[in-house]
C-alpha cells in the first residue's frame, strides 16, 4: 500500500509539472525523457553520476529526433507510460531506485530552462539542444506521438 501511495504522489506530481510548464512547439516531452534516462541508467550505470550523465546525454539525443508536442494527449500519454515503467522498474527485485531516479531526473532536467523562461526568470536557454547550437528537428502531430511512443517503448523493452 505504501508503494502505491508513492506511485501515486509522483504521478500527481509529475502530471502537474507537464500540465504547469508549458513546453514550446517542438520540445520533446517529459515522459519521454524520464523513460529514455530512466532506462539508459537501469541497464547501464554503476552509479547515480553515471546515471545522472546518461539522463543529460539522452536529453540531447531525443532532442535531436524530429518531434513535436502540441498535441496534448503526447504528454499526458508519456507521463502515463513513464509513471508505469517507473513502477515496473521499482517492482524488479534487482532495480536500484537511485539510479532510475538520477537518470530519469537527469533526462527532463534540461526542460527546466523552459519554465525558468516562462516564469520571467531567465531570457535565454543554455542547453544545446535548447539554445540553437544543436538543432531540433520538427514532425507533424501524428508522427511525432508515434516517434515518442516508439522510443519510449523501445527504452522500456531494452531496460527489462
């Protein structure tokens, strides 16, 4: 019960976060990146830095991938589906909860400029992919919920 208490507090607040931070036209959304990191730290970190810097590394990779978000059932889709295989990974009797923690933590990190610039705090994005210096390719709608779901799929098939 307890368990399922904490699954159900995360959820909540990670569907508000998606729900209160209002991500540009293009940006990749939460739920995919949390799967992404999450997944890359599961099956391959030691540790929280190395999970902490495959979830950064992934940020940048998913962002390079053509995508797009403004449909609104992407992100509350790809936080269903990260909210789920952070419950299957934490139900895993091998599964380090530091370590999906770090690396799914680590992969929507980079989205926080998007709130900062929101709120009126920052004016400008230093994040590769979020700056120009890397560039984000676009997709139409459909196309880019089934890219989304795609890669979190694959993500979630390659972490068990």
């Amino acid at each position: 019960m307890r368990a399922l208490l904490k699954l159900l507090t995360v959820s909540l607040l990670f569907l508000g976060l998606i729900v209160a931070t209002p991500a540009p036209a293009g940006a990749m959304t939460l739920g995919t990146h949390f799967i992404v990191g999450a997944g890359l730290a599961h099956a391959l970190a030691d540790n929280e830095w190395e999970a902490f810097a495959l979830g950064l590394a992934s940020h940048m990779l998913l962002d390079a991938i053509p995508h797009d978000d403004r449909a609104v059932e992407t992100p509350v889709i790809t936080a269903l589906l990260a909210t789920l295989f952070a419950y299957q990974l934490l139900h895993q009797g091998e599964a380090n909860w530091r370590l999906i923690a770090a690396g799914g933590v680590a992969g929507m990190f980079p989205d926080a400029e998007h709130a900062l610039k929101h709120a009126g705090v920052s004016k400008r994005s230093y994040y590769p992919s979020h700056s120009g210096m890397i560039r984000q390719p676009r997709a139409e709608m459909g196309t880019a919920l089934a890219i989304e779901l795609g890669i979190s799929f694959l993500a979630m098939e390659i972490s068990f």
